[in-house]
C-alpha cells in the first residue's frame, strides 16, 4: 500500500456469491479504485451479526465472497482485504465513539427504524449502534474516502458528525472526517424485473454460476409485461434485459434489440439468449481466474490474515492516539 495515495476504506457484509449487482454496484468501482488510491476493502462480518439468525455459513461466505472479489481484480498485495473482526480494536473505539454519540440520534435515524421494522422480533442494542461501528471502520484506518451511492449520504455525514463531537469533546483533531466518494450506481433490478437484485429475494444472478446456470436464471427473467405473444411489439424501455444488454452486449446489438423489439422482430426468448451469451462471455475470465484460486484452498485465508496483519498495524496507530488524547490511564 502506497503511503503517498489518499485512502479509501470500503466494508460490505459477507453475503457469499456475489452477483450482479454487487459486481455493478461496488466490486468494479472497488477494482477502479486501486489505481488511484490506497485501498482498504473490509469484510464486515461483526455488522452481519446484528440481522443474522445463524452464523452457520458465516465462514463459508466470507471465503466464498473474498474469492470473487480476488477473481474480479482486487489485488491483495496492493489493496488490504481483511475480515472486520480480525481487527479488534475496531470494537474498542466504537465503545469510545459511543459516548460522544446521542443515543436519540441513532433511534431517529431512518435506517434503524426500517431495521425495527423488518425485524421486530430482534430489536438488539447492535442495531442501535450499527452507525458508530461503521464510523469506528472508516476512521479507524483514517480513511480520506468511503466510496458511496448517493442513497448512502446520510451514513457518512453521520460518520463526519461523530467524528467532529469527538474531536472537540476531547480537543484533539486525532480522527480524521471522512469524505464520500460518490459513485454513479447503476440500479440493477433482479430477474423479477422490479426489485434490486437481491440473494435474499432470490433474484440474482450469480457471477461464479456455470454458463448453463447463467442461461437457465436469465431465462427466468421478466419482460416487458405488455408483450404476452411473440407477434406483439415490445418497449425495452420498460424491460430489464433491455437494460443488461446496454451494459453487456455491443452497441450493434442494442441497437439491434431496440429496434427489433419494437416491431417485434426478435422475440423474448432469442433477446435472453443473446444476453446470456453476451453475459456469459464477459464473465468467462472471471470464472477461469475464480477456478485458479479455489484450487489453492489455503490461499484466500492466507490474503485475509495478511490483510489483517496490515489493517491491524495501522489500527493500532490510531487507536495509541486516541488512547493518548482521551487521557486514559
Ligand atoms: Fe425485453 Fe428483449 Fe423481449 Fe424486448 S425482446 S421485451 S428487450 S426481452
């Protein structure tokens, strides 16, 4: 990691397989990145706790999730991949960013409350306090930037916040206030054709499937609702596969579909087809680089304690002069 490069520190929860969206909404930014800034990427495992039943496939989600991450081009002996709670000192400031953090704060803000009601059942105090640990994540490695989608301003404002209380609470400028890296995030839908694409709403497509599964789940996708036979025109406007085909295939067959689609030309089934082969071999080096690194059981853990080895330096760092300003004993 390069000391001169500005910093970017980015978590996401261990979900396992990653699929599309994930692929378009963050990964390839997080494969960008790299080039210009030292980059941070967290697996926030101890976050995935505060809405999980089971911690059964933790473990296997964490590898499964770190292995797609390497096969899309996050290189590890450059950018630190580590598990969050391979780093404890992340819960030690957390408790210190707690106390300069109102508790009506944090029952107020929207996304608690969507989580109380998603969850009434397990209302637990991690849930209220999810946002200071995730301000403990970013300034912790003193990170300049969190790259976000617009929707997730408000998280880093937060963060920005706690970090401004603490530092004039303890008149010390120790910790850093991170910025936003905004990022233009496509929405990518499911194959419902309405929600985000989502493991939990079954709708995904994964990155790691074989090219039958691909064609198989792509098959399943939602059209325009309008079109119900062949002969009848379609508005890709309105259809998902419309807008995979504007991220996957050539200019030429956009076109193609387009136009085709229009005045019924192409039917439904061969449109999926072509999105599917498009798809397909996008994804192929993907694949080829993610069957090389399954073949060496031991290498993700190797990158993850690696990774943590070197997130931990720099957290104890920070965490010595948080200690020094607080005054503790
Ligand atoms: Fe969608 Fe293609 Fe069917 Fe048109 S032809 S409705 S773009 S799947």
């Amino acid at each position: 990691m390069s000391p001169s490069k500005d910093r970017v520190f980015s978590g996401a929860r261990p979900t396992g397989r990653q699929h599309l969206g994930n692929y378009l909404g963050a990964i390839q930014n997080y494969v960008a990145l790299q080039d210009q800034f030292a980059c941070i990427y967290c697996i926030v495992d101890l976050h995935a706790l505060t809405t999980m039943e089971t911690t059964a496939e933790l473990r296997d989600n964490t590898r499964e999730m770190t292995l797609d991450w390497l096969a899309a081009g996050i290189r590890p002996k450059e950018t630190i991949v580590f598990v969050q709670s391979h780093v404890t000192e992340v819960t030690e400031l957390h408790t210190m960013l707690s106390m300069v953090t109102s508790l009506g704060k944090l029952t107020d803000l929207p996304t608690f409350k969507e989580k109380v009601r998603l969850q009434p059942h397990n209302i637990n105090y991690g849930l209220v306090g999810y946002p200071v640990l995730m301000t403990a994540d970013i300034v912790l490695y003193k990170a300049k930037y969190v790259p976000v989608g617009i929707d997730q301003a408000p998280h880093i404002e937060f963060a920005r916040e706690v970090v401004r209380s603490f530092n004039h609470r303890y008149g010390t400028q120790v910790l850093i206030e991170p910025e936003m890296k905004s990022t233009e995030v496509p929405k990518v839908l499911g194959t419902d054709g309405t929600r985000k694409m989502s493991k939990s709403l079954d709708n995904q497509i994964e990155l790691a499937s074989t090219p039958e599964e691909t064609l198989k789940r792509v098959m399943t996708m939602v059209t325009d609702p309008q079109r119900v036979r062949r002969e009848d025109p379609g508005n890709p406007d309105v259809c998902n596969v419309f807008s995979m085909h504007k991220i996957f295939s050539s200019t030429e067959e956009v076109e193609m579909v387009n136009t085709e689609c229009r005045r019924a030309g192409i039917g439904c089934v061969d449109c999926k087809q072509l999105f599917a082969k498009n798809l397909n071999a996008h994804l192929e080096p993907f694949r080829e680089r993610r069957r090389e690194l399954e073949s060496k059981p031991d290498h993700v853990w190797d990158v993850l304690r690696d990774g943590a080895q070197r997130a931990r330096k720099i957290a104890a760092q920070t965490m010595q002069e948080v200690r020094d300003a607080l005054g503790l004993p």
